[in-house]
C-alpha cells in the first residue's frame, strides 16, 4: 500500500506519460489543421521524452504539448 501512494506521489510512470504523449499527438495534430512540417517533426519525435523544441516546433508549443501530456497522465 506504501509502495503504490509513493508511486503516485513521484508522478506518472514512464510507459503513462509514453501513451499520453502519443495521445497529446493525434489530438494535436490530426484533430486540427498544423502544417505538416510540425506533424512530421512531432511524429518523428521520440515519445518516451518530453516534447521538445526543433526546426518547426517552437518552444511554447513544444512546453504545452509537454504540460498537457502530464496532465493527462496524472489523471487516474
């Protein structure tokens, strides 16, 4: 019972934040118009790291796609 609250309590795991990366993805960019050079810049991303800043995605973009992966991650 310890072990599982100090898991909650450090956060999502690794394969949790994977899945809600690949979600925030699709949401991202399928569900809306983006050029497709930042489509295929995010597809391309590895989604076991955080989003990151690069040639077509900018840093904003890049710190909320993060954001809101945690978030969903979090949510039990």
């Amino acid at each position: 019972m310890a072990r599982r609250k100090a898991a909650r309590a450090a956060g999502p795991s690794d394969e949790s934040l994977r899945i809600a990366r690949t979600i925030v993805y699709y949401e991202a960019c399928l569900d809306r118009e983006v050029p497709h050079a930042v489509a295929r810049e995010l597809w391309a991303h590895d989604m076991t790291t955080p989003f990151a800043a690069g040639e077509h995605v900018s840093v904003d973009a890049a710190r909320l796609l993060e954001a809101r992966a945690r978030r969903e991650a979090a949510q039990p």
